[in-house]
C-alpha cells in the first residue's frame, strides 16, 4: 500500500472519529437543552396539561388538587420508582398522568423512573400510556412501558394473576434497570401528588410503608379485604375515619397523622425498596403446604415486611383517592382540610405487630374474585 493510500485511509479514520464525538456531543447537548426546556417551561407545561385533563374528566373545570410547586425541598433526596398497572383506565389515566408529571419535573427526588405495566385493555388504555412515554422520553425521565395482553385465565387464581402482575410493574427494580430507595405502587386510581409528597415525608419520620385511603361509590372506604389494624382487626366499609375499629386509632385519622396497621394497600402506597433488593422479597401466593391464610397478595406482601423486621407500616390518613372521578371529588371534601397536622413524636418506635389477624380467605383452587368471608377465621401473623 503506498504513502498516499495510507495517509489518506489515516485521515478518513480521524474525520470518522471526529464526526462520532461531534455527534455523540450534540445528542448530549440536545438531552440537556430539552431537560433545561421543560424545566424553563414546566409552568406553561403543565397548565397545558392541565386543561387537557381537565377537559377530558368529569371536574368541572376545576383543579382540585390545586397548585404544585416547581421545586420541593427536601433534606434527603430519594431515588422513587413508580410502578402502575393499568387495565381498561382510558378514564382515570390521563389525570393520573398529569398529578405524576408534577411529581416527575419537581424537586421530588433526585432521580425518578416510572415503570408502567398494562395488560389486557379493551379501551385505548395502551394508546395513551405510549402517548405518555413520548412525553417522558421528551423530559428526559427514564422509564419502562410494556403493553401487554395478560388477562386472568378462567380457572387462574386471582392472587397468583395480580401477584405477576405486580411484579412485572417491578422489572427495573429486580432487573437492576434502577436503584430505587423507594417504591409508589398506584392503582388506577384518581389521587393528588401533593397529598403524595406529604405522605413520602414520613420515610423521614422512621415508617416503611406508606398507605392512603381509597373509596367506593357510597364514599365508604373501599380495601376493607387488605386492610387490618395494628390488632388485626378489619378496617370497616365507612365513611371518614369510622373505618378504623379503635378510638385512638380514629382520633389519629382526624388529626391527619399517620395510623399504624398490620396490613394495608388502599389504593396507592409508598414503601422502601430495599427489602425487595436485599431480602428479595416479591409478591406472592399464599403457601398451601404451611396452611397460610389465603389472602391478597397485597396482605402476604405486608406480612412478609413483619418478618423481616420492616415494621413501621401506617395509613395516612390525608392521602384519599378513588376510581372514580365524582367519588374522588366527593372524598376530598371529607377530608376536613381545615384541621392541621398533628405530628406524634415516635410514632413509629413502638409498634408491636399482632399475634394474629382476621384471615378472610380467597381458596388457593378458587378463581373468584370475592373472598369468603363467612368463613373469616383468626391467623397468625408469623
């Protein structure tokens, strides 16, 4: 090969190199324009947003979860994942969308990733929520979006269905795609991100697992099947802070602290992710062959955090939402928005979990989606 060949061959695979950094820059400079530009403009952003989903619902024209901060202080940055399954939620996503924007472009956590897992919709569920990871792919916030067609078989357990589900919401975690401090897991449920962001302050505060309070149609609260108290006993299908068996329990509700349970999901809820990591746990069937209650896998997820010493579970009592829009208006105004905050010092420190709870069992061959709660027997916790 002569001189010239080489030299030219030479110069080819610098101009070559330098066309890769070059672009290899101005992808990285493009990255971070756009994320000073939503940043720049998450006011207009947002009120955009805003009108779309308001629009869209039943609210009147009305913000009821009112004003966000740009930017939330905190004195210890989280990395949250937040994990949703959808199916057949055309109607609640795009409000819930917009609350988890505010959540995502505020000052929330130091890095954020959403994990979305629908299956089986009929309606445009799996149109909107790609529509959505456009959005966030423009943002610049990582995430994971999978549209699938998993629907519960007519004979499949209905805790063995949900419980993969949840799972699959939780790839990026098991996967190691991202390192979470904390876990919001959220229904298809209607919910406000201020409401949220009080309630992830109570990580601060020594709790492991934060859960709101959903309702039903007659503004009841609606997950009496999860939910147990700090003595097992089952939270009630009333309205307000009636649900909770105890009276100090109650008092705690209307104070709008935080009231410590044996088990609760609600709706939404907040928890460390490290027992996931670390402990790997995951959600699961009840385990025949050990005659363990038959419950939600929800319920056996909270009595698995017992186990391994991850105690501080607690409802807060400010954090409402609901599958319905009407019902999830109609829920706010109950809240009693007036009264403040009571903060109880150590609140958290002296909680013991219950010898046994109220098990109202689902049978591990049934594919009904009811327990039997004429059966409801006393289990243990451990």
């Amino acid at each position: 090969m002569s001189k010239g060949s080489t030299l030219i061959k030479a110069l080819c695979c610098t101009a070559f190199v330098f066309l890769f950094l070059q672009i290899n820059k101005t992808h990285r400079l493009n990255q971070v324009f756009l994320r000073s530009y939503a940043s720049l403009n998450l006011t207009n952003f947002l009120e955009i947003q805003r009108k779309q989903r308001l629009d869209s619902e039943t609210f009147n024209g009305t913000d009821v979860c009112g004003t966000f901060p740009e930017t939330v202080p905190s004195r210890n940055p989280m990395r949250i994942l937040y994990a949703i399954n959808l199916k057949d939620s055309s109607k609640v996503f795009p409000r819930q969308s917009f609350e988890l924007l505010k959540l995502l472009t505020a000052n929330v956590a130091s890095k954020s990733f959403v994990s979305i897992y629908e299956s089986g919709s009929k309606d445009d569920t799996c149109k909107k929520v790609k529509e959505f990871a456009k959005t966030l792919k423009t943002l610049g916030i990582d995430h994971f979006v999978h549209c699938g067609k998993l629907t519960k078989g007519k004979t499949q357990n209905r805790i063995d269905f949900m419980a993969n589900l949840r799972n699959a919401a939780l790839r990026p975690l098991f996967e190691k795609t991202f390192t979470a401090d904390i876990v919001v897991f959220i229904n298809d449920v209607f919910f406000c991100a201020t409401d949220l962001v009080h309630s992830i302050e109570y990580f601060e505060k020594g709790a492991n697992m934060v859960c709101g309070l959903d309702f039903d149609k007659r503004i009841s609260f609606y997950d009496t099947w999860v939910a147990r108290d700090i003595s097992g006993k089952v939270l009630g299908n009333r309205q307000n802070c009636d649900m909770f068996p105890s009276k100090e329990d109650r008092t705690l509700c209307l104070q709008g602290s935080c009231v410590p349970v044996y088990s609760c999901w609600n709706g939404i809820v907040a928890f460390h992710a490290w027992p996931l990591i670390e402990r790997r746990l995951r959600f699961r069937l009840a385990d025949a062959a050990l005659q363990e209650c038959p419950c939600s896998e929800c319920t056996l997820f909270c009595k698995d955090l017992w186990n391994i010493g991850a105690k501080n579970i607690c409802v807060d009592s400010r954090l409402r939402v609901a599958y319905e829009s009407k019902v999830f208006l109609k829920a706010r105004e109950f809240m009693n928005s007036s009264s403040p905050r009571v903060e109880t010092p150590g609140l958290f420190f002296n909680i013991t979990k219950p010898e046994k709870f109220l098990c109202e069992p689902l049978n591990l061959s049934s594919s009904n989606t009811h327990p039997f709660r004429k059966q409801a027997y006393w289990t243990s916790t451990d």
